[in-house]
C-alpha cells in the first residue's frame, strides 16, 4: 500500500512551499500546440452533464494495488470470454456433425 491520500491543509502546504518552482518549470517547458480549430467549441449541456455523472458515478482505485487487482479481473473476464467462446463454437460444430450423420443415416438404402 501506498498510504493515505495527504489531506487539504497538507496539499496546500505544500503548494505554497513549491508552486512557484513548479510553475517556473512550466513556464520554462516548450509550448504545445493546440489541436482545435478556432475558438472555444459549444458544449451540449446535456451531453455535459452526462460525462459529469459518468465520471461522478465511476469508483477511482486510490491506490496502485487497486488499479492492478482490476486489471488482473479485466484481463481474466476477457480469458474467460474467449474460453466460454470457442467452448460454444465447438459444441456447435459437435452438434452440427451429429445432424450431418443423421441425416446421411436416414437417407442410407434409398
């Protein structure tokens, strides 16, 4: 584990002691170009306020071992999908070779 997350006195403590070098940095840094074309787009509001509450509603991991354990889950769901998928394909294919010998038995002495 990580620890906790440093609390809003701590953050701003530390901001007043190191803002200024880090903002000399920034400012000393190359510039980068913006990829929009002209000026500010219109947001659609109601698309805004969707992203909002997704972004509300989504649960970030607070620390590294919580980003990892949820990536091992995704990596394992996805395993698994492909398992249960090719699984699926062979029982069709089993079951289609069956109505194949079927049929050829029925059709068998005409």
């Amino acid at each position: 584990m990580l620890g906790a997350l440093p609390s809003d006195a701590e953050l701003y403590a530390w901001l007043l002691a190191h803002g200024g070098q880090l903002i000399d940095a920034a400012l000393a840094g190359p510039g980068v170009q913006s990829t929009s074309r002209g000026g500010p787009q219109r947001v659609n509001p109601k698309r805004a306020a969707r992203q909002a509450a997704k972004q509300a509603a989504q649960h970030a991991p607070s620390t590294a071992s919580q980003e990892a354990l949820a990536r091992a889950r995704e990596q394992q769901a996805a395993t698994r999908a492909q398992a249960s998928t090719a699984a699926r394909r062979r029982r069709e294919q089993e079951r289609y070779e069956q109505r194949r010998i079927r049929a050829k038995r029925r059709h068998r002495g005409h």
